[in-house]
C-alpha cells in the first residue's frame, strides 16, 4: 500500500489539538501523526488517512499532500523542478488550475514572480506531455497547486481539499464577520468537547449568532463527519484510491442516519439579543442537520443557567466595534475577522492581525461589566471560554482569567479566555499585570 506524506494546516494555536484530531483517525486509516509547525502539522499515510482527515477532521483548515521537496538557489531551479513533476499523472490540461506559493526567509525577487514561474513550468509540462495547456483559474480551480519556500528549500503540494475545509456546506446565513467553523471546533475542543464527553456536559453559548459553536458542539456530540455535506479537490484528481473512498462515504452516510435516530442532546443551549441572528441560526442549524436546540431571545447580561446543573459557557463576544444599543438593550451589530478564503500554505499563515490593547468606550464596558456580573452572580461552577480581540476583557468584567490562549480569527490575533467561575471569583485589580499567558506560536 502506498504511503503518502500530508501537511495540514489550522487556525494558529490549535496544532496540538489537530495533532490529537488526526491520532483518533487511525480508527479509519493508518495515520502516523508527524511534526507540529506553527500554523499545521505534518502526517502521513495512504489515501485513506488523506481523505479521512478531509472528511472527518473539524479544526484543519486544507489537507495539502506533497508532491516533492528540493533545495534550490535561484528563480531557474524553481521554474526545473516544478517542470519535472509528473504532473499529468494526477490531472489534465482539460482542469482549471491555480497556483500559490508562500515563504520564509526565501532569497527569490519575489514570491509573484516565482508563483508565475511555478505555473508556467505545470503548464509546459503538460503540454509537452498531452499536447495542450490547462487554463488558468483563480477563484474556483479545478486543481490547486502550492509551493513553500524557505531560505534553503523548495516544497510542492498539491490540495486535496479544494474550498478550504472551515466551509463545511451548511452556512449559507451567518453575521458580518462570523467565526469560522474550524476555529469554533477547535476551541470546543479546548474546552473539552469531545464526542466522547459531550453526553455528560452541558454546553451553553448566551451570544451564539448565526450559531456556529451551537452547530460544531451538536454535530461532534452525534458523531457526524465535518465534511459529510460537501466536495473535496481529491475527487478531481487522478489516482486516488476510489475503493477507500466509497468506504469513508458509506460510513459517513450510516453515521448521518445515526444521528438522526438518536437526535440532538438535551444538553446543548443557545441565545442571542437578536431575533434576527436567531432566525439565521435556526436556519444553519437545520442545514447541519442538528434541528432547533431550543434558542432563546435573552440579552446576555439578563442571562441566567439553562439547567441546574455547572457546565461550560463558549462565546464570541462582540469586539472592536462599539456594541449598539437601541433603548437600554441593543443588538450588537458585527464582529471584527474575516470570512473569506485565506491563502492556507504549509508550515506559515499571514496571520498578522494586530491585537487590541486600548481600553473600551463607555457602552462597551458598561455591557461588559454587565456581563461579567451575570457570570458571577448565576453561574457559580460553571466554566466559561471566551474568545476576543482584547487584552482588556477580564479586567472589564472584573474577572480573573485562569488560562489565556493566543489563537487566530482569520487574520485577527485574539485570546481564549478561559474563566473558573467560583465564589469570590472578582478579579483583584493588579492582576491581569502579573498574570502569564500560554506562549503564542511563532511562525
């Protein structure tokens, strides 16, 4: 059986939790998880393990499979080693095709240049080989081709993911800027949930939007694939193992089943200040396949347990913008991040998002003064995850913080907040100065 040699990236932050992700997939295919480098890991496997991490895995972003590595010293070798690839073994001149190519440190004139290079010696290795060129498509490519630079190396990855895989198909309504999906999972998983624990906790999001975490946690409960409602770039290549595939398919399609006999936990809740996002949420959450959990309209700082009983609190606060209010309860109207496709290459992200540090105008602090007491005062034993923007956070809701993780929102640089709800739990000020903070990759 061959073995292949993957990279996928991820969210910064979340590499051990997709190391471990990748692990649990050796239930489907052989998968030996390698290297964590900021921004992704490495694994190898056969087809199988490829397309099951395309398929199953809810916090990488693409799966990239390498195609070959070389050392190099000028714009020339590039243009040489890209053009003896055997490209027509894994698609034809008939696909559309896109290349991007990123780098550390590479001593090339620029990485545009080299990304015509690269796709100039695809397109005349093809037409050596078949006779014609593929044309050139940048925003929906059959095929994409990637290439990572150092200052030494040259790498070639083909994509087998095609849209990256945070769109997994079932978003068609969501806010201003929204958290992506994969980011959402990874930090259900940070809080640790987990199918295997999901049963037994309780899970509630008091700002959840268009409901992203409220979708994520549901689907991880039942067992439902990330992927199983869409399509992946490997369908369009040549070679893949199409046996292994109907396998994975077969299986997702029982799991789906599944899930829909044993319906949604009892354990999972949501709100929101608007009936709007509501109305958006509803609506992905039956395209995920998950049904109404039971929404409520409740502004978060009226909010108030769902159950007796602790559990966790994930949320996406408003940040960067000023929280409208329309009486003495307002809508909070977006969210700083991004939506669209960033540019995914191995081992480095351009996420170079800067953080925010100033303090809040007065509305801002208000709600989340607010906040923070409804925390306080209702949610003794509970834990709460918070992901924000802002360095100022706890000292706002007069909270103090037992972990913070960098992670990215697209190209935003931001913090998981992770509060230990106890009695007396009032942040003492001074605090947030001395207190350390978990090391931020460095790319």
């Amino acid at each position: 059986m061959a073995s292949f040699e993957f990279f996928a990236p991820c969210p910064r932050g979340l590499e051990e939790a997709l190391a471990a992700e990748l692990a649990e997939l050796g239930r489907l295919a052989p998968v030996s998880v390698g290297k964590q480098v900021p921004g992704g890991v490495h694994f190898a496997g056969p087809w199988a393990a490829g397309m099951a991490a395309n398929l199953h895995s809810r916090i990488a972003s693409r799966v990239l499979l390498r195609v070959a590595q070389q050392g190099y010293r000028s714009e020339q070798d590039i243009y040489e080693f890209a053009l003896r690839q055997r490209w027509e073994e894994w698609f034809g001149y008939q696909q559309t095709l896109r290349v991007d190519v990123t780098g550390i440190k590479a001593p090339v004139r620029s990485l545009e240049f080299i990304t015509l290079r690269i796709k100039d010696a695809v397109c005349d290795r093809l037409r050596e080989k078949t006779g014609a060129r593929p044309n050139i498509d940048t925003s929906e490519p059959d095929v994409r081709v990637f290439a990572f630079l150092t200052a030494t190396d040259a790498t070639l990855y083909l994509d087998t993911s095609g849209e990256a895989l945070f769109k997994r198909g079932w978003r068609l309504d969501k806010g201003a800027a929204p958290l992506r999906e994969n980011l959402a999972a990874g930090i259900l998983r940070l809080a640790g949930w987990r199918t295997d624990t999901a049963a037994d906790m309780v899970l509630y999001d008091p700002m959840c939007g268009s409901g992203t975490f409220l979708a994520e946690a549901a689907q991880i409960a039942l067992g439902v694939p990330a992927g199983a409602g869409r399509r992946f770039g490997f369908e369009k290549l040549k070679g893949y193992d199409i046996t292994a595939w109907q396998t994975l398919k077969v299986q997702a399609a029982e799991a789906q089943r599944d899930a829909r006999v044993r319906g949604v936990p009892s354990t999972i809740f949501g709100s929101d200040i608007s009936g709007d996002m509501l109305v958006k949420a509803r609506a992905n959450l039956e395209r995920a396949g998950v049904g109404d959990i039971g929404l409520k309209q409740v502004d978060a700082r009226d909010m108030s347990p769902p159950v007796d009983r602790p559990g966790i609190i994930v949320a996406n606060p408003p940040y960067g913008e000023r929280i409208e209010v329309r009486g003495r309860r307002g809508p909070r109207d977006g969210r700083d991040g991004r939506d669209d496709d960033e540019r995914y290459s191995p081992e480095v992200q351009g996420n170079r998002g800067g953080f925010q540090r100033n303090q809040p105008d007065g509305v801002d602090a208000e709600f989340f003064r607010a906040f923070g007491d409804a925390l306080k005062q209702r949610f003794t034993g509970w834990s709460a995850y918070l992901l924000t923007a802002d360095m100022s956070l706890p000292g706002q809701m007069r909270l103090r913080e037992s972990r913070r993780t960098p992670l990215y929102n697209g190209a935003l640089e931001c913090r998981l907040f992770r509060f230990d709800l106890i009695a007396g739990s009032v942040r003492k000020r001074g605090d947030s100065e001395s207190k350390g903070e978990d090391s931020a990759p460095q790319a």
